[in-house]
C-alpha cells in the first residue's frame, strides 16, 4: 500500500466514527480555491461561462454525457488497475483517462490504496487508526450541474467537462491490528434474512402490491429480459432498512409478474435481476443473492440496461434518469414521476425555495422528459406506499 503524506486529514473532508464508510475522496483535481485577486476571479468568471455555452451546445446537438462505451472502457481501466495494484515505494501510479464531453479525455491518477494516518504522526494522543482509499467507483455529474455558473471556488477546471470522475470510499484502519473498523459490515446475513423475508411478505400482502400486480395483468408489456434495480440502498443497520428491504421485494415482485405474463419465461431464473449500491455490504450480497438478486459494481450494472430491461430506481444519489435516457430505452422504467419544470417550480415554491436541477442528485431534463413523452405510455402507474418508495414513485411502460 503507498502511504501518502500529500494528502491531508482535512482534504479527505475525513470526520471519524461509525459512518465513515459514507464520506468519500473524489480526486486531487476537485481542490478549490476560495482566495481569489479580483482578476483571477474575473478569469474563473469567464472560464466557467464559456465552459458552460459550450456544454450547452453540445447539449443541444444531442451529444450523449453518458455512454456505455464510456463506462466499458472505464471499467477495463478500473479492472486493470485493481489487478496491478501499485507498490509501496518507488512505482509510479496508474493513470485513469477519463473521457471529455466533447471527446477528448484528462488523466487521474488511481489512487486506490493510499493511506492516511489520523491525527499528528509520532503524537501519543492521536487515534490509533489511519484512512485507507478503497477502489473507486464513478461520481456522475449531470448536464445542469456542469453547466452551473455559480461561485467560482468551486469550478474546477481541469474536469470541467467529465460527466464521469472517480470516487473513492474510505476505509478507516487500525493500526497497531491491521483491522478495518467498520461496524456497518458486521452484521450476520441471517439476521439481514429476516428482516428482508419479513419485508417480502408484509409487502406482498399489501393493498398496493396487489394493486400494482392488477395494474400488470392488462398493461400491453414488451419482451423483458432482465431487471436492473440501482440504489435501493443496504438493508443493514438503519432505521428504514424495511424501506431498502421493500425496495429489493419489488424486484422479485416484477421479477413475478414478467413471468407470468411472457411465454417462454414460465421460470423466473430466466429473467436475470441485478442491483448496483455501493453502499452494500457482505450480507445484502448474500441475502439477495439467495433470491437470485446479483450485486454489480458501479457502473457495471448500467452495462446490462437495455431496451429489453425494466428498471428501478427511487431517489438515487447519482442522474439514474438522465444515464438511462442516455444510453436505453428500457421497455419499463419504475422510478421517480418524472415532472415538467413548471410542476417543480410550484412545488418548491410551495416550501419556499426555489428550484434548481444543478442541486439535484436525480433531476430531470428535457432529454428525459422527451424520452418519457415519445416513448412510453401518456398516463405513469402510480407506485406507492410513498414511506417504502417516497413522493412520486411510477412505472412507465414504452409504447412498442
Ligand atoms: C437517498 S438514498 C435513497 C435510497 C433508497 N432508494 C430510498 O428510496 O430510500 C440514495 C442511494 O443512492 C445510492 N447510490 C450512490 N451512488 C450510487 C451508484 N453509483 N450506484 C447506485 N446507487 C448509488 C446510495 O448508496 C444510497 O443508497
């Protein structure tokens, strides 16, 4: 493992205990600059501003942000680097060439693997434990929030124009025992087991599954091969870990339906059913797997949308819409309402704020409101109950 005294406590953005795993290093090119001359901040000014025309433009011409050619040559970059971990001393890193909007590529170093020691070297007080970078996954950003012309210290030019950067989860580490200190992975998949039986059942047995099941039996439906749920989150240790467990019963449910409803798919292994979260830990891949549930690395499962997939998605921290709309046109996407500006406009302005899709992790955007206008059926079923999926969660069928 490389140790690496560059890389500070507070650039981590690190705050110790049990939640740790959640706080992520994205790259020595995201520092920002807060002390600005009145010319530099000038310069920014109009470095973002033509940054933006630019991507609007690219925008319009219909040039995708996403791309599974991307995402397939990020993961053999990824695949290679994991296999080729970097020595302690003396080798230099791999190299990471992340793609460009308007095609051409920047280079990141891969810095899985980097160490940070908590607290002042040699210091009796420090903690025993140190941050260790665990193997990226990719950071999504959309087409509103790289278009943003906002406060320059956060502008970042050398990634200015990548959708897709990488993200690093942290481990922390102790050190005098080697051990990672993660209370999250430590519960038993048995325990894990019960609580997502139980949610299967309770949800099977509800009012708006049988509703949704009815909502099937009619619905003219295309050919549907796999399903591909993302960020339905871990069913471990929360509080609403019956909200993440429901989320995973509605895969096996529409896994149900399809099966039911498609000739030649009498058995349900026929329709494969894959589900990407990194926050996953050991016993939800177990657990769902059992059911036939396979877990995929970010981005991996994004490889296995296509027009014959349904997929489900509620409330996502990355644009699941706006990745979709990008590279498929899944025969059924169960996700979140997708609404008309003027629909987000009022609702904001109903709390008092005002709406802006740069913020947002999952926004819509005119590609994705085209997509679900032409393609799928006028009328969205409704899917609820909204304590299990939130506000707004509906299924589109396309129309074939
Ligand atoms: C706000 S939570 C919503 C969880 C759940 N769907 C719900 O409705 O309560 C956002 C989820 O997005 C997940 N997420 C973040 N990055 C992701 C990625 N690259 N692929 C899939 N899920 C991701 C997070 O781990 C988290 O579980």
């Amino acid at each position: 493992m490389a140790s690496d005294s560059e890389l500070s406590e507070e650039e981590l953005d690190v705050s110790h205990g049990d939640r740790v795993r959640y706080h992520c290093y994205t790259s020595k090119h995201e520092r920002y600059q807060f002390d600005f001359t009145d010319e530099e901040r000038g310069e920014t000014m109009r470095a973002m501003q033509d940054n933006a025309t630019l991507l609007r433009s690219l925008y319009d011409r219909g040039v995708p942000f996403f791309s599974k050619q991307i995402f397939r040559d990020l993961v053999s970059q990824l695949d290679h680097g994991r296999a080729n971990p970097r020595p302690a001393t003396g080798a230099e890193a791999h190299v990471i060439r992340i793609p460009t909007v308007d095609g051409s590529f920047v280079e990141c170093e891969l810095e899985a693997g980097r160490v940070v020691r908590l607290g002042v070297p040699g210091d009796p007080q420090s903690p025993d434990q140190e941050i260790v970078m665990r193997d990226p996954h990719l950071d999504y950003r959309t087409f509103q929030r790289l278009s943003l012309v906002d406060d320059p210290s956060w502008f970042s030019p050398y990634l200015a124009r990548c959708p897709c950067r990488l993200i690093y989860p942290l481990d922390v580490r102790q050190i005098s025992t080697g051990e990672i200190i993660n209370p999250w992975d430590k519960e038993p998949a048995e325990d894990v087991q019960i609580v997502f039986d139980k949610a299967v059942r309770a949800w099977e047995d509800s009012d708006e599954c049988r509703r949704l099941r009815s909502a099937f039996e009619n619905a003219p439906l295309p050919t549907i091969n796999n399903i591909v749920a993302f960020a339905c989150s871990s069913m471990l240790g929360k509080d609403d870990r019956s909200r993440a467990a429901t989320q995973h019963a509605l895969i096996l449910t529409m896994r149900d339906i399809i099966a039911k409803r498609q000739p030649g798919a009498q058995s349900q292994t026929q329709i494969k059913c894959f589900a990407q979260d990194p926050f996953y830990a050991k016993a939800d891949v177990e657990v769902l797997g059992r059911s036939g549930i396979t877990i995929l690395e970010d981005p991996r499962a994004f490889l296995k949308v296509d027009d014959q997939s349904l997929v489900i998605s509620f409330h996502p921290n990355i644009p699941v819409r706006q990745i979709i709309t990008d590279i498929a046109r899944p025969a059924v996407m169960i996700w979140n309402r997708v609404e008309s500006e003027a629909e987000l406009d009022a609702s904001w302005q109903a709390t008092g704020e005002v709406y802006n899709p740069a913020f947002m992790t999952d926004p819509e955007s005119s590609r994705v409101r085209d997509m679900v206008r032409d393609h799928y059926l006028k009328r969205p079923i409704a899917i609820g109950p909204e304590e299990m999926f939130g506000s707004g969660a509906a299924v589109y069928i396309r129309r074939d």
